[in-house]
C-alpha cells in the first residue's frame, strides 16, 4: 500500500483523535452509503458518469491488477501487534485508515468485515471486473530467517488462494514469496503447480534487493513456470522502509528482466528519488525518470509494464499523470490497478485539484464524489476512464483497462 506524505495522514487523524472525535472514520473514512444501491438511487449525472466509463472498454470487462487483503489469526495472517498499540501512534492511525477504509468494525475479525465489503464493491461496477489479491510474505534478513518486528503485517499465500477459490468469479490470488526464504524456490514450484502465476513484492518494505546475485535461482524458477514479478518501485511512506528506500530504485529491475521475467512496476514508479546507477556520479533522478528510461529501452518491450495505481493520488499526480495520458505509445504496457484500500482513504483523493488543473470538470468532479460515496473502487475505475490530458480531449486507452500481460496463461 501506498501513501506518500503519510504524516499529513497522521497528523490530521492525531489532531481529530485527540480532540475526542472519530478521526479516522472522519478523515480517512471510506464511502457511506450502500454500494448495491448506487444504480437505483445516485443521481442521473452519477449514473450517466459510470455509463460513460463503460460503453467503449472491450466485451464490458476491466482488470484490476492491485487489490490488497488483510485477514487475522483465524486465516493464517496477522497484523503487528504494535501497528494495534497506542504506544506506536504513528502505526496505530495508519492501520486504523486501512480499517475504516475498508470498514472492519472489529480488528480481531478483519476478515469478517474486509471481504464481504471488497466482494460487494466489486459486484457492484456495472459491468464484471476481476481484482488480484495481493500476498504479503513477512520479512526476511539474507540468511532466510523470518524477521517479525520488522513485519507490519502478513498476508499468507493459502489465504489469498482460499479466497480466489471461494468467489471465482471476482478473485485471481498474486502470491508473495520472499526470495531470501530458506524453501523460497519450493514455495513458487508449490502455487505454480495450482496455477498461480504472479509474485508480490515491496522491496523497500521486505528486504529485498532486486539485482542481489543470489536471487538468480528465485528468478530462474520464475522463468520455468512463466511467473510475473509484480513489485513496488519508488519511494515508499505506507509502511516502515527500514533504512531500504534505495531497494526501490526501478533500475535495480534490470537483473530479473535480463533474465526473462516479466515485471510490473506498480504505480510507475511515481515517488520519491534514487541514484543514477547508470551513471558514475550515481546523482539522485526522480525514480518516474528511471522507470522512463527502462520503458524507453527496446529489449524490456515485451517483458516490461507497469499499472496506475496511485497516480491520481494528489501526491503522485503531478509528477506522473500527464506524461502517462500524452504517451499512448505506453498504453499497451499500462495496466489498471486500484491499490485498494487506498481509494477509500479519503484524505489522499482531491478530486477538486484534479478539476483546478484541468483533468476533469467541475460537473465530473460533483458526479465522482457521489460515485465516491456509494464505491470508492468505482471511483477509482470511472476516474482513470475519464481523466484527460488539460486542454485536451485525450484520454487513457480504453483498452488499458482490459490489459493483463499473464491472460494467456
């Protein structure tokens, strides 16, 4: 999960909760009313709003390639246990913005709350969508020994699986393996042999440094079953980076695209700076420029893409999203993510910057605000659909929405 600038998250939900308010459902809180009534009750502007984002995207189906999932004890996963202590204040908000953004109500029963709502949003676009559920392995050091104080939280493979399993209709599980795990290559020969085609990964956050020589076994399995590597690169604020923000440097991506991998770099790579490494004077370039250069580069056209998760946040957009909308060229290696639960953190989505600057209209920004409040994922969807390039007419490609680098799998 990404949120850059988390501290005005923090401070703002601070400032509320230590005026005895309800911060987080106030400040970061995610939509109000019933999704399943949007399409009998919502405005004619709202509906005519979602009708628009659909009628050209091809056989009325979209991908949605970023979704994350929490789940508790019961399922095999946890939450850090200092993420749900006051005495880490800063965890505890940010946790606490996942929660009300995907309304759990009770944090010993995070699966109870979590997936009937995601499932419900879902069900509820217009039209089919299929979301990844991301996994989310726990940190290892580079001897493969499970670190749990640098874990935030755990997503386990089975869960995420389970989950596909008991609503196929919606669901494609994305495994999470940590390539430093003693059983690392077992583990992929384990799902690849259940069809599981895609890993999950957040160096920053995980430990994980994408060109280390020792992951070469990791990779070369990952060749022989046709897995994708889907992996944060950037900068990363939703959770702690441990001193690692230069292990989301794109460049480093290089090493498992050398070697045949298909990779995904989530949200193009559209925070923060790194160094140069193609350059001695190693001088830091904003990492949406490395991963520019990568895209640029002929020999990754068919191994490289990237989704657009994030990058109508109001901290990624002015960085990325113009380039992205002009360059059509790119369209056919973009991929549509939501990144959710962040859609439904309220605090990260300013529609009314997006109208100022010419992405959408005013009339678009009030329908998209009440789309908002019945589904913050529609939201997300229609809003990529219709954002345009200021000044003029052109727009992301409506087949982005339905690319999918492993649909042939």
């Amino acid at each position: 999960m990404k949120i850059a600038k988390s501290l005005v998250l923090v401070a703002l939900s601070g400032l509320f909760f230590l005026n005895g308010c309800l911060p987080v459902d106030k400040i970061c809180g995610s939509s109000t009313k019933d999704p399943e009534k949007f399409f009998s009750e919502a405005s004619p502007q709202a509906r005519t709003l979602v009708e628009k984002a659909w009628h050209d995207l091809p056989g009325k189906f979209a991908y949605d390639l970023h979704v994350h999932v929490l789940g508790d004890e019961n399922d095999g996963c946890f939450v850090n246990h200092k993420n749900m202590s006051l005495w880490n204040i800063t965890n505890y908000l940010r946790m606490n913005a996942y929660f009300s953004a995907a309304q759990v109500k009770d944090k010993n029963k995070i699966s109870k709350y979590y997936i009937p709502h995601l499932v419900k949003l879902a069900r509820n676009m217009g039209f089919p969508v299929r979301l990844y559920l991301l996994a989310f392995d726990k940190y290892h050091d580079k001897e493969g020994n499970v670190v749990l104080e640098k874990t935030d939280f755990y997503v386990s493979n089975d869960y995420v699986v389970k989950l596909a399993r008991d609503y196929p209709d919606i669901f494609t599980p994305v495994i999470s393996v940590h390539p430093y795990r003693r059983d690392a290559t077992a583990e992929l020969e384990k799902w690849a042999a259940q069809g599981v085609h895609m890993v999950k990964w957040i160096p920053n956050v995980q430990g994980i440094n994408p060109a280390d020589n020792a992951l070469v076994p990791f990779y070369k399995t990952m060749k022989k079953y046709n897995m994708a590597l889907l992996t944060h690169a950037g900068e990363e604020y939703a959770l702690k980076s441990h001193g690692s923000q230069s292990f989301g440097n794109p460049l480093l991506l290089r090493k498992p695209l050398d070697m045949g991998i298909k990779v995904i770099i989530a949200h193009c790579a559209s925070a923060g700076r790194n160094d140069d490494l193609d350059d001695q004077r190693k001088e830091k370039i904003h990492n949406f420029d490395l991963f520019m250069r990568l895209v640029a580069e002929e020999k990754y056209k068919d191994l490289l893409f990237a989704d657009i998760s994030g990058i109508t946040q109001f901290n990624r957009m002015d960085v990325a999203l113009a380039t992205l909308i002009e360059r059509r060229d790119l369209h056919t290696r973009l991929i549509n993510g939501s990144d959710y639960p962040l859609p439904a953190i309220n605090i990260l989505i300013h529609t009314h910057k997006l109208a100022k600057k010419g992405y959408i209209t005013t009339e678009e920004q009030r329908a998209l605000q009440e789309i908002y409040d019945y589904n913050p994922l529609l939201f997300d969807f229609v809003l990529k659909r219709i954002v345009r390039l200021p000044g003029t007419e052109q727009r992301f490609s409506a087949a982005l929405f339905s690319n999918n680098p492993l649909a042939g799998n």
